[in-house]
C-alpha cells in the first residue's frame, strides 16, 4: 500500500503567451482524478508537465506535490511518477521478464521470484521469457501495467491507455487496471475523451475547455 | 561532458580543413621555414604558369568538373522521371547503396579493364565483328581530353546522386504531386518534370556540389583513367609534391592553390549554368506543354540506369576473370586455362596493406561514431534541434582534398611531427565522419521520444536509457553507419598516401600505385580484396541485427 497524496498548485501551462489549461486539485490514495478535454485542449501537456518531460517551448507555473514534496525540480527519473501510454510500450528489444526487471528498483530483493508472482497475477503466468512482440494487446496491457506497478511509484498517469483497445477488451483491462490501482492506494490522474472511462474511475472529473 | 561534444564535431571538422587550406597557401607564396625558406615570394607562381602544358590540364579538371555532376544528375532525374514502381525499378533502388560502396579506385580498373582496346568487351566482339586479330592502337583509357575519365567519374557518380535524391523525395509527396499534374493533362514524365525537378534540385544541391569539387580535383581516379600527357592538375600537383626534389614543393603548393581556385571556378560556372537552366525551366513551365518530348525522354530516362548498371557489372566481371585469368590470347573471349597462382603471388604482399586498411577504418569508424552518437544524443537532451550549421558536414566534401590535406602536411611539418598512424586515422575521420552523421541523423531523430520517456517513468537515468533502451533500438542503424563509415575509409587514396607519407600502405595505396606498370591479373587482385572488404562490412551490418533479434519479432519494425 502506498498512501501517497497527488496534489497540483495552481497549475498552469501556455504555449506562445497563450494558456493552454489551469487546474488545481488533490488526489488521495486510491483515488482516480479524470481530466477529460477535446484533443488540443492540453490533456497530455498536463500529464507531461507532471511526469517531468513537458517540452521546453511550454510555459508553466504552479507546483505538484507529492506526499507534501515538491517534485518540479527534480528529474523525470526522479520522480517516481508512473505513466501508462495509449501503446504498451514494451521494449521490443527485451524479454517480457527484461522489460519487468528493467523497472524494478535497483535494490529490489528476489527479483525473480517478484516477476514470476506479478505474471501470475495478472494470468500471464510462465511468460517470462516471452518475445514481446508476439503478444495480444491485452497481454501486453497487463505487462505494461505490472511493470509500472513493480517501479513502485508514488502515484499513476493514465493517457488514455484503453483507447486504442476493442470495446470488450478495453472493459476487461480497464476493470483491472483500476482494480490494481485502488489497491495499491495510488493517486491516480487519467486523461480521457471516452465517457465510459471516467465512469468506471468513479471518482471526481475535471473538464477542460 | 555531451556539450563538449557537441561542439567538437564542428570543430574537429572544421579547424583542420579550414586551417589546413589556409595553410597550403603559405609555401604558394614562397614561406617555408622547414625548406629554409622565410621570404615571400611569387616565384612558386611564375614556375607554375611555365609548367609546359598547364592550359590543358586544368581544362580537364574543368570539364570533367562541370560535365561530371551535369550529366550524372541529367541521367538520375531521367530515370527518376520515367521510374515506375516496376521490378526492375525496386531492384536498382535496392542495388544503389552496395554499388555506393564500390571503391573508386577498385571501379575505375574495372572499368578500363572491360572498354580498353584489349579489354573484354573488344575481346568479346572480335574478330567476329570488328575483324580485330590485334587489339587495336587507339587510346581509349586515359584519352588526352580525358572523357574516358568523365566517362568512369559519370559511371560513379549517378549512384551517389540517385541516392541522394531517393532519400529526399518523399518529403515532396511525389505521387500526390504526379496525379494533380495528370489530372491537368500531363503524361506522366513531363508532370515529374514540370513538378517535381524543381523542388527536388534545392534537395540535392549540396551533394550535387560535392560531386563538383570531387570530378575536378579526383586524383586516384584521375591516375587510372585520365589522360597521361599532360595528367589533370591535381595528379601533377600529387606528383611535384612526391618529387624527390624538396623544391618542387613550393610549385606543388601554388599548384594546390591553383587547384582551389579550378574547383571553385567550376562551382561558379555550375551557378551560372543553375541561373540558366532556371530560366529555361520557367519558360518551359510557362508554355503549358503537355507531351511533346516525352517519349524521348522516357526512353533515355529507361535506358540509362540500366545502362550504368550493366557498364558496373560488366567491370566486375572483368576484374574477375583477369584476377584468375591463365593465359588470354588477344581476340579470345575467355582465358585459355584459370589459376590462382595470381592470387598466390599476392599473398604476402598482401597481409600487411591488408591489416592497414582494417585497422584504420574500424579505428576512424568507431571514432567517428562516438562522436556522432555523443553529438545527436546532446541534441537530444538538451531538446534543441541543429542550430550549428549543417553545411559544415560537408566541408571535407566541398574543399579539394588535395588542397587542405597539403596544408595539414604543412601543419605538420612545422611541428616537426613524423607521418605515423594516428595521423592517417585522423584524417580518414574527417571523411568518415560526415557520412556517418548524415547516415545516422535520421534514424536517431525518428526513435520513438516515449520509449526514452517511458524509461525514466520508471526511474531510468539518461545514462541507463541510453544503453539499456536507446543503443539497443538503434543497433541497426548504427551497424549500417559503420558499414558505410568504414566504406568510405576504405576507399581514401589521398590522406592515406599524403598523412602517411607513403608510408603507411593499404590495400587502396597499393592498388593504385599498381597502376604503371603491374600486370592486369595483379591488379585485378588487389581491386577485387579492395572492393570485397566493404561489402564484409555491409553483410555484417544486415545479419547481426537479425541474429541477436532472431526471438524479437518487434525489432523489426523499430528500425
């Protein structure tokens, strides 16, 4: 469990003097923040702007804390911000375990036995030495998901990773992904235009215009 | 760190090259303290303009310097225009990276060794059609006006420019483009023409001017195929530079001076001609004409490519059969009997050239590729796109060879450093170094930014996504730059013979230098070692990939 609180201060972004969007929230642990907006309204500016790679052309002002802290300074890497694409992302270069292991803090006890238990969990289990490329897309939605999951983050960014998914199978991984969310007690931000998704979070959503 | 190097691939381009041409031009004027000479004078100039023949020889330079890039950009943008998406049109788009990769010099002995008046193809087609029982006493290799030499320099040239222009036309959507035009009634080679040549041409302008300085200052193709008495200007330069009488050497700079000025003369005259073909184009544009002379063109367009195909295989075919050749009696086709025994003789001249050439071009290869990779990866981090001048890449292409690699020597010698090793490798990165970034740019800017940006949502510094993610997703391409890298070092004639002090052989050097006097079935060797060890390089590059991906279906499509 991580109990970790998300909170966004007075958050601004702009583009050319321009503002793009302005929020200001707190997400508890467990909860699920949906920020919903037309395409071009600075759904995934925001959700750069958090994970630490917005690109240097953007303005922005306001602060995200976590668990009290301030993370605008620090890197990317450092932020412990985990983020789920529209695409699975597995590196095609390694193995359904290397991509795990890859995740995995460096002082992780019983890596092995970790992949092997998460897999597992999520009815993957034995796919450990699986060619990425060879899975279905809801396999590697769920390795996606068990590999933000084993970084051990301090909170969630969801960019709409079901849409790119069928209506069932989307049903299917969004059910789990919420479910594992929740109960890992992460804060967890998700971007979406899809009514159906914001829903199922069940929790407080934000438009932009 | 990455900063640093950022900056130092302009600067380890450009300081030499720009130093080096500045330099040359000291003993042009009579200032050679190492030759004991500290006054300036224009002596050196006045036995330049004496030298019996002078005229004729930069008129050759001249001409092969401006008919070389005109008819092999002529011939691409023919073929281009005519080019449908037929067999035989995927088959030389996909022949055009190996043929690039033919070294010169190894191309050139084809070449003469197939159209010589005793060469193949007079063998092939006489007596029967010729009635020649004795090759016939006509120059047609190293003719006076050197066409033989434009002829080889065309043959060499229409594969670099037709790469260049393939990988520049899809930004202009050529399809898009051809069926707007036939829509209005255009047939299909005058629309490419009318619609595409132009905004093509600014595209490929800047190699289109590298093929310039190249065909008027070449000097190992020049010494194969160019006409002997008088050679073009940068082989007689090369050669007072070579002479055993050290006061030569100030005739040889003004020379090189004197070469600069020939190269830029032609690319002068080359904008000039530019300036004349735009207004033709204007003209031709505005007169709305919609067929006449396209099947003229079409045929031209057709025949040309598989023309210079043929005229390449053709060399090689003849570079085979004279390195196992017995004896050939003139109007034979064939040999009478094959051997090795020229391939055994050669042996143990070979083994040390040979471990030259690999040594310096995996070592300037992997130079440049640390630094190419050190530069796009700054780029990268600090987010910001080329600000530093593209067309400085292509200095070591758009200055004569001859010409700033005179003033390095000079450099040199005024610091009293002895030829040695490291000198050639570092000259032969000046030339590797731009293909090498050229090749590898675009593939590292179409990486996909979010694998990097996934990699550090888990946590991974730049450095780990770097090795762990980046290197690993651009395996490929970075195997296929070194191929090409290592190519191009291969191939070098001049800063190995110069920074060496023909010192350091490789198997180019040694080749070439086999031109007076060796026998065909000798050279034939060393051109067929010279031209195999590129194409090592290139089937390494296609099947180590795909070995170590053998079980990653997705790297397949990463590329």
């Amino acid at each position: 469990m991580s109990n970790s609180v998300l909170e966004l201060n007075d958050v601004s972004i702009s583009l050319g003097g321009k503002q793009l969007l302005e929020i200001d929230c707190r997400v508890g642990p467990g909860e699920i923040l949906t920020v919903m907006g037309p395409s071009g309204s600075g759904k995934s500016s925001l959700l750069a702007y958090i994970a630490g790679f917005l690109a240097p052309a953007f303005e922005s002002s306001g602060s995200v804390l976590v668990n009290g802290d301030d993370i605008c300074s620090l890197a990317a890497e450092r932020r412990r911000i985990g983020l789920l694409f529209q695409d699975p992302l597995l590196f095609p270069h390694l193995s359904v375990a290397g991509n795990l292991r890859f995740a995995m803090p460096r002082n992780a006890q019983h890596k092995s036995q970790a992949i092997s238990d998460g897999l597992n969990d999520i009815g993957l289990a034995g796919f450990d030495n699986r060619d990425p490329g060879t899975l279905s897309g809801g396999q590697a939605s769920r390795v996606a998901l068990l590999r933000l999951l084993l970084c051990a983050p301090n909170a969630v960014l969801l960019d709409e990773p079901f849409s790119k998914l069928d209506t069932q199978l989307s049903e299917e991984i969004r059910t789990l992904v919420f479910d594992k969310l929740r109960a890992s007690g992460l804060p967890t931000i998700l971007v979406t235009h899809d009514k159906a998704d914001a829903e199922q979070a069940g929790g407080e959503i934000r438009t932009l215009l | 760190m990455l900063r640093w190097a950022s900056h130092s691939l302009i600067f380890l381009l450009a300081a030499p090259i720009l130093l080096g041409t500045l330099i040359a031009s000291l003993p042009a004027f009579g200032y050679f303290p190492p030759l004991g000479s500290s006054e300036f004078s224009l002596e050196a100039w006045r036995d330049l303009f004496e030298v019996p023949g002078l005229t004729r020889s930069v008129l050759v330079s001249l001409i092969s310097g401006i008919l070389t890039p005109l008819i092999s950009l002529a011939l691409v943008f023919l073929y281009l225009a005519s080019a449908t998406e037929s067999k035989l049109d995927l088959w030389i788009r996909r022949l055009v990276s190996p043929l690039l990769s033919f070294p010169h010099a190894a191309a050139a002995f084809g070449l003469a060794f197939l159209i010589a008046p005793s060469g193949l193809l007079s063998r092939i087609i006489s007596p029967e059609l010729t009635g020649w029982e004795r090759p016939p006493d006509i120059l047609i290799v190293n003719d006076t006006w050197g066409l033989f030499l434009l002829f080889g320099l065309i043959v060499k040239e229409v594969p670099f420019l037709l790469l260049m222009s393939l990988a520049a036309l899809p930004q202009l959507q050529p399809r898009h483009r051809i069926e707007v035009a036939r829509t209005l009634g255009y047939r299909a080679t005058i629309a490419w023409l009318k619609v595409i040549a132009p905004s093509l041409y600014p595209l490929v302008r800047l190699p289109v001017i590298a093929v310039i300085v190249f065909a008027s200052a070449t000097v190992d193709v020049a010494l194969i195929l160019g006409p002997a008495l008088p050679p073009t200007l940068s082989v007689r330069v090369l050669s007072w530079f070579n002479d055993p009488d050290l006061n030569l050497r100030f005739l040889a700079a003004a020379g090189s001076l004197l070469q600069l000025g020939v190269s830029l003369l032609a690319v002068a005259i080359w904008l000039v001609l530019e300036k004349f073909f735009s207004l033709l184009w204007q003209f031709w544009l505005s007169t709305g004409n919609r067929e006449t002379g396209e099947s003229l063109a079409f045929a031209l367009g057709r025949s040309a490519m598989p023309i210079v195909l043929l005229v390449i295989a053709g060399s090689l075919l003849a570079l085979l059969i004279n390195a196992f050749a017995g004896p050939w009696r003139y109007p034979s086709a064939l040999p009478s009997s094959w051997t090795i025994q020229h391939w055994a003789n050669s042996l143990s001249d070979l083994s040390i050239p040979f471990f030259n050439t690999v040594l310096i071009s995996v070592s300037s290869t992997l130079l440049a590729l640390i630094v190419v990779v050190a530069t796009l990866e700054s780029e990268r981090q600090s987010g910001k796109g080329r600000s530093t001048a593209m067309w400085l890449l292509y200095l070591p292409l758009l200055i004569p060879q001859l010409v700033f690699l005179f003033g390095i020597i000079v450099l040199t010698e005024f610091a009293g450093w002895q030829a040695n090793l490291s000198l050639v490798i570092v000259g032969h990165l000046l030339f590797v170094l731009p293909y090498v970034f050229l090749s590898l740019y675009e593939a590292y800017r179409q990486l996909d930014p979010r694998w990097t940006q996934v990699a550090s949502t888990l946590g991974a510094s730049p450095l780990k996504s770097f090795w762990q993610i980046r290197i690993p997703l651009l395996l490929a391409p970075c195997l296929t730059s070194v191929a090409i890298g290592m190519a191009i070092s291969i191939s070098l004639f001049l800063p190995t013979q110069l920074l060496g002090a023909g010192r350091i052989t490789t198997i180019t050097t040694e080749a070439v230098a086999l031109t007076s006097g060796a026998s065909r079935n000798l050279i034939s060797v060393w051109a067929i070692v010279q031209l195999s060890l590129p194409i090592v390089g290139f089937m390494m590059a296609l099947f180590i990939p795909k070995f170590v991906w053998r079980n990653r279906s997705g790297m397949m499509d990463t590329r």
